[in-house]
C-alpha cells in the first residue's frame, strides 16, 4: 500500500530484454536503502514492483509481459526518470490517499499551461475510468497523489504546485505525454457495494479493455 506522496525521483540505469518481459536496474539515490530490502514493493511511477536485487543505490526489478502493455513501463527507455515510493509502513504520516500501486489504465497530457506560479494538465482517461473521476476527489498520476481540479467528460484537470513539480516527474510533461493512472479505491468498492450480486453474477470489468477507446480518440 501507498500514499501517492513520492519519496524520491529515480533514473533508469539498465533495461535487460528477455523474451516477452524485462529486467530494470532505477538508480534511486534518494531513496533510502537502509530499511529496502528484496521483495519489498516500491511504487514506480505509480506501478507496484518488487525488489528482486539491490547494489548499492540501484535496486532490481522485473516487470511482467501484462504489465508492459498496460502500463507506460513499455515506453521506458535508460535515462528515464521515474516517480518512487516505497510501501508505506503502519506508523508513517498518511499525507496523500489509499493508493495500491495497481494501475487502472492509462491517460494523456493534452494541454499544459501556466497560471502564475503552477501549472494547469488537462489529462484523458480511458473512457470507462471517467465515471471515478470526481471534481475535489483524488487521483493518482504516474504514482503521485492529486486532487481533481475540473471534469470534462473523460478529460480532468490538474493544478499542480511548485513543490510537486519540483519534486516529481510531472515537470517533464507535454502534450502528449503518456501517464499511469489510478482511480480512487474508495469509489471502486462503493460501486461493487452498490451492485451487489449483479457485479458477482457478471464478474468484474476489465478497466485495461478501455486502452483501445483511448487510441481511437487519438485518431
């Protein structure tokens, strides 16, 4: 479990292909490795990984074929720089909301302005993540916490503050950009309440099937 407030920003130092899935080596300076240990979660941009191997301040992990195609993993490159956050501990500050490292799908940047000191994104969701997107409710971009400025249809906005931009990934954002997103837990377990034995009886809906409505509104 984590809390969407980043710990460190870290760089992707090697990237190893194997058949259908990858090996990543993130240097994370800032991180603080004296209480990571192997199969410890951290949150990468948003993504929850496990810690295979460590070496002195690069640590080690795999990611899935399923996670490449879901996530924007599969667009990483060496030298990208990721959002972390390792799992949070029971006697940690809760600052940010329940977040679970689970991406739900992913969104693109499609406008970006200045308003005085911070920054105004403007991001599209797949279309069927729209309906847990709120006004004043939160939402996870690429692993940090943020709250839901404006709602338009299945784009949202965003006013991100100097500290979160300095702090995170979000200053490297353009048009076009490609981001991780994760839609409020509390609002996926009101709605299976609210449904009851209907959600049972057809089982859970794939949110990752909503990749291809995305495409198609890119043309």
């Amino acid at each position: 479990m984590f809390t969407g407030i980043i710990s460190s920003i870290g760089k992707i130092e090697s990237l190893q292909k194997f058949s259908e899935d990858i090996r990543l080596g993130i240097n994370a300076n800032d991180l603080g490795f004296y209480d990571l240990s192997l199969g410890d979660s951290v949150a990468c941009s948003g993504v929850c990984l496990t810690v295979i191997d460590l070496s002195d301040s690069t640590f080690f992990v795999d990611v899935s074929r399923e996670t490449l195609s879901l996530t924007t993993i599969g667009y990483w490159k060496i030298g990208d720089r990721v959002n972390l956050e390792k799992a949070m501990q029971a006697t940690d500050r809760f600052g940010g909301h329940i977040v679970s490292g689970h991406v739900d799908g992913m969104g693109e940047i499609t406008e970006r302005r200045r308003d005085a000191r911070s920054e105004w994104l403007r991001v599209r969701a797949p279309r069927n993540l729209a309906k847990y997107i709120a006004r004043k409710g939160s939402i996870t971009v690429d692993g940090t916490s943020l709250t839901v400025n404006r709602v338009d249809g299945n784009e949202f906005e965003l006013n991100i503050i100097p500290q979160t931009l300095t702090h995170t990934v979000i200053d490297a954002y353009r048009e076009g950009t490609s981001v991780n997103l994760e839609v409020d837990l509390v609002a996926r377990y009101l709605e299976r309440l609210l449904l009851g034995e209907s959600a049972a009886k057809h089982g859970d809906i794939d949110s990752y099937g909503s990749q291809n409505e995305l495409s198609e509104d890119q043309g």
